[in-house]
C-alpha cells in the first residue's frame, strides 16, 4: 500500500509541476508571439538586405536569434543574432533601424512593456561607427497575441 500511495503521488506530481513550469515559462515570455513592422526602407540585417514591406519578427525559444518573416508571416527571409539590453519599459512596441547615409541597418526591438530589449547591431559594428554621424529611425512595431 505504501508503494502504491508513492507512485501515485508521483504519478500526480509530475504533471503539476510541468505545468506549473510551463505556466511560468509563457508568462516570462509575454502574450505575444512576435511583431510585425513595415520596412519603409531597404534595412540590413548581416548580408542580407530586406526589401521595403511588412515584416513578422519572432524570438526563436531558447536560441540567441531573432526569426525574421516576409510577405505577411509566410515566407522565412533570416536569422539575427540578438544580445539582450536593459531598456527603461516603453508603452509601444518598436523596431530601431541605425541611419548611416543612405544605408539603414537593424539596431535594436523593443516589446510593449518590458524592461529587456533585443540589440542586432554587432557591438564592433557600433564602436567603428561612433566616430561617423549616425542617427536612429524609430518604427512603430504591432504585437502579435499568442494562440
């Protein structure tokens, strides 16, 4: 009987705390699952230049890269690797572009609300820059709710 009564309470212990693990993992990620920006520009990411349109970026779960999608979502266009910043929390959700002449390259997302952002610029990119005028075009950005 006692062996019963441990494999029971295992039985039932197990799930509970995958699910409460689980609850708490899709609250430390937000509601959303990722953000939509038009691209008024042609934008760099790395090698690879994105034509002027609408954009659905989504974290990759537990990966250091940012999945970027064109044409609404369907079509995968690139990969960004990502080092996460401190920002002070912001009532909108924004995509930050580095204006350089008439070249415009990913910086930095912010998501409605969090006190954590998202910076693509490569940190060398940024120190051979400082000594050239360069100036941030900020995007609104839509959250995308979860399903």
């Amino acid at each position: 009987m006692k062996l019963n009564l441990k494999m029971m309470l295992y039985a039932v212990s197990v799930p509970v705390v995958f699910m409460a693990a689980t609850c708490i993992r899709a609250d430390a990620q937000g509601l959303y699952s990722g953000l939509t920006v038009n691209l008024p520009y042609t934008v760099s990411v790395g090698k690879l230049n994105l034509q002027p349109g609408e954009y659905l970026i989504q974290r990759r779960t537990d990966s250091p890269f940012l999945a970027i999608y064109g044409d609404h979502g369907r079509k995968f266009e690139t990969l960004a690797w990502f080092s996460r910043i401190q920002i002070t929390p912001s009532s909108d959700s924004a995509v930050v572009l580095l204006h350089d002449g008439d070249r415009y390259t990913l910086d930095s997302i912010r998501i409605q609300g969090e006190g954590e952002g998202y910076s693509v610029t490569p940190a060398g990119r940024q120190k051979a820059d400082k000594t050239e005028a360069l100036s941030h075009v900020t995007l609104h950005a839509s959250l995308v709710r979860g399903k």
